[in-house]
C-alpha cells in the first residue's frame, strides 16, 4: 500500500470466523477514470478499521495484477508554432502574436475553450504574470490529429508593474479547463525574451511660486 493508491469500495463484514476458517466475497468495484492508462494491481486488505487485536496484521493484504488498465479515449490539446513579429516591443502599442493548437488525443473537441496569452518577467507562469489576450475557440470542431490556427494582437499595457526590460509571453489553451484531456502538461508555450520598452511619457512636475 502507497499513499497515492486509490480507495474503489469498503465492504463490511458481518461474520463470525472461526480459527482455521476463511469467508468468501465477491463484489463489483467502479475502475477510476483514467486517460493515460497503463499496468496496475488491485489490493485487497482486511481488518482495516483494527476492530480486534491479530497475532500478525503483517498478512492482511493481497494483491492481484499486474493487469493492462486501458486509457479512456480523450482529446490532448497541445500548443505548437508560437511566434511573435519583432524582436523589440513597445508598452502601449500591439504585439503580433500567433500559435496554433493541436488535438493529439482520440477524440475531437467539439466544445467551446479558451486561450490565455500572460506576459511573464520570468518565463514562469505564476500570479506575478499579467494577461494581455483572450481567445475563444467560438466551438469550432478540432479532430484528432488537426490543428486550430490561433492569433492575438493584444495592446501592451503601459503600467508601473511592468518597468522596461526583458519580457516572455506564454499562451496556455484551454485556459477555463473546458476540454476533458488526457495530459494538461503540454498545454503551454513559451516564447522570448523580447525586449519592452517604455514609450515617450508625460512627466507631471509641481512648482511653488
């Protein structure tokens, strides 16, 4: 037993055992959903709520397997091709930006889902990042092994958190998680550095006289 194995049905015994005897059961259990699929064992423990003391506990599991769990089809979004025009940008003026997103799963994606494009200081997607575009799929079917032309030409925001420098942007799809996959992990992208700048700004001073 490990601590990432997965409960599938607790069965009460109402029976007196004698010593030497043994009872018999037999009951039907609910596989987990699972899209990557792969080897697995199925285990079977006695006495686990320890109702009476055992001269060796050490003997209560048993395991059967190991035995081919089949993945469920799902669809696998996967962003690929992401470009940006230019290699210098500018705060306050449009960023050219396009990718496209491919469905490697087994399934086609027949519902609505949206794409996240974040400008990062670090190439990390984390809470520091700032959206700068979103685009829906407007429900357009995606069929396994065909791809979804993707574009956003989002203004760059001119704000004090985001200082001239060196900046990445990354797209993730399926932002909303709308789409059943089978691996979230290759949702993402990332593309830079690309150097910010700031453009010409007013400059309020004070005067006493």
């Amino acid at each position: 037993l490990s601590p990432d194995d997965v409960l599938l049905r607790q069965q009460p015994i109402a029976a007196t055992v004698p010593v030497g005897g043994s009872y018999e059961r037999a009951v039907a259990v609910p596989l987990p959903e699972d899209y990557l699929g792969g080897m697995r064992h199925l285990l079977v423990r006695t006495g686990i709520n320890a109702a009476f003391p055992q001269a060796d506990a050490g003997n209560d599991v048993a395991a059967f397997g190991p035995f081919e769990l089949l993945p469920i089809p799902a669809a696998d979004l996967v962003v690929k091709g992401f470009a940006v025009q230019g290699t210098t940008l500018t705060f306050g003026q449009q960023a050219q930006l396009s990718w496209a997103v491919r469905n490697a799963g087994d399934v086609p994606v027949t519902g609505a889902f949206t794409d996240i494009v974040l400008i990062s200081a670090d190439a990390t997607a984390d809470g520091n990042d700032l959206p700068v575009a979103l685009v829906p799929s407007a429900g357009a079917t995606v069929d396994p092994g065909a791809s979804l032309a993707r574009s956003a030409a989002p203004t760059l925001p001119v704000t004090n958190a985001l200082p001239e420098g060196q900046y990445w942007f990354i797209v993730r799809t399926d932002a909303n998680a709308n789409v059943t996959e089978s691996a979230d992990g290759n949702n993402e992208a990332v593309i830079g550095p690309f150097r910010v700048q700031r453009p010409p700004l007013p400059d309020l001073q004070v005067t006493v006289g």
